[in-house]
C-alpha cells in the first residue's frame, strides 16, 4: 500500500505567502512576509513535505523562488516538490540542482505531453509530478482548462491521465477549480475515480481541504497525499493534526 503524505503548500507572489480563490489573481489574500519561516514553522509541526509554488513564474516564466528553495531545504529537512513557470529540460534540471525533490509541470504536460513524457525518461518519474487543474464541462466530463482557465484543451482528464500512466507517471496533483482556496471539502469523487483509473499513479488531491476528516477521507479514498493551503494558514489546521493520519 501506498504510504500518505501530507503537502502544507506555500503560494508565494511577489515574495509574500498568498492564497488565490480559484486560481484568479484579482482574488488574493496575503498571510505572511517571509514563505522561509512559514515552511520552517510548517517542519516543526512534523511535515516531511512541502509543496512550494511560484505564482508569478506560474504566468510570466522565469522560477524566482531559487533562493528561498535553497533556505527552505537547507534549514528544514523538508522535502520540496515545486513548480511555477517550468517550460524547458533546463528548467526542470535548475530546480532539481537547486535542491527541489520533484517538480511539479503544468501548463506544459496538457499543452505537450509528449515533451512531459520525455522528462519522466530523462529526469526519472519520482522527479515530475503532472499538476492537471480540471473542472466539470458542459456535457459532464472532466476538462482541462488553460491559458489562465480561459480556455479548453482539446484533450480531456480521463484521457491525457491514461497517456501518461502508460508512460510510467508516478505522481499527478490533481485541483478541482471550483473548490481551490473554498474551504468548502475535497471532490471525493473526482479521486475516488482517478484512483480507480490509474491506480498505479499515486494522486495528490488539492483544491478544498478544510479539517483533519479531509485529509482523512482523501486517504481513504485512495489518494497518496492532500495539499492543504487555506486551511493551515487560517488556523483551522495544524500540520501535526494532519500528519498523523500519515501513519494510520
């Protein structure tokens, strides 16, 4: 059995730690100045993994958050898995030389798979984690938005999911739109279906957590680990009350 692995994730935009409502930069909310002492408070409380983001690599290109990763995994133990702004081999190297554990690719493995699945060959699949942001379409299938959720890849989730599980994909995050920065509980069934699907991928649930029986539900539906933002930030979630359901 898979073991479960808690993500404490830290958006950072403009160097502060931040959250957006459903992905829209017009709905941010700031929370601290410095994601270094946010990640080390995020240690102390027993985290093993960290998921670290650069938003504003994330619509413009060009990582930022090199030296803040280089803090974090020196002065914490944590692991690391990030992204934001990844588009080339070169890149995913720079964050792996940087101290990165895995790297997390979006935009381009729905836009060129075929380049992601180079990667997995090239950098190993414990190295990449695909991050697919998916909502529900008109005729009910699973979608894939781009270019900042404006539009719809020709592809669909079950789809493109396939493909790289007969590739050798490892990890996926995975983010319900509609529930990312609600508070409002994870799409169960949306992982109780991706699990299914591809159970030798192990999938990372993101978008809604808001209390410990989340992350407990994520798990027992199948899931290999939860992000959770919002929810630590607000309090209404320690990091200890959530990594104890790693060794359940």
């Amino acid at each position: 059995m898979t073991a479960f692995t808690v993500y404490p994730a830290i958006d950072v935009r403009d160097g502060k730690v931040v959250r957006l409502r459903q992905g829209d930069y017009e709905q941010e909310t700031r929370y601290a100045d410095d994601p270094v002492a946010v990640a080390q408070s995020y240690a102390r409380g027993g985290a093993r993994w960290l998921h670290l983001v650069d938003l504003d690599a994330a619509r413009a290109g060009g990582y930022t958050l090199r030296d803040a990763l280089d803090e974090i995994v020196s002065t914490t133990g944590l692991q690391v898995q990030t992204g934001g702004g990844v588009r080339t081999a070169d890149d995913v190297q720079a964050l792996l030389d940087a101290g990165a554990a895995r790297v997390v690719v979006g935009s381009v493995a729905v836009r060129e798979p075929e380049t992601v699945v180079s990667w997995l060959e090239e950098f190993g699949p414990d190295r990449i984690t695909v991050a697919l942001d998916t909502r529900t379409g008109e005729d009910g299938t699973w979608v894939l938005p781009v270019a900042g959720w404006t539009s719809v890849a020709e592809t669909d989730l079950p789809t493109t999911l396939h493909k790289y599980a007969a590739s050798g994909l490892r990890h996926v995050l995975c983010t319900d739109i509609g529930r990312d920065g609600t508070l409002s509980g994870p799409n169960l069934n949306l992982y109780t279906f991706l699990t299914r699907a591809v159970p030798d991928v192990q999938v990372q649930a993101s978008g809604g957590a808001r209390h410990v029986h989340d992350v407990r539900s994520c798990r027992k539906v199948g899931c290999a680990g939860v992000i959770l933002g919002k929810a630590l930030l607000e309090g209404r979630l320690t990091v200890a009350d959530a990594v104890a359901e790693e060794r359940v």
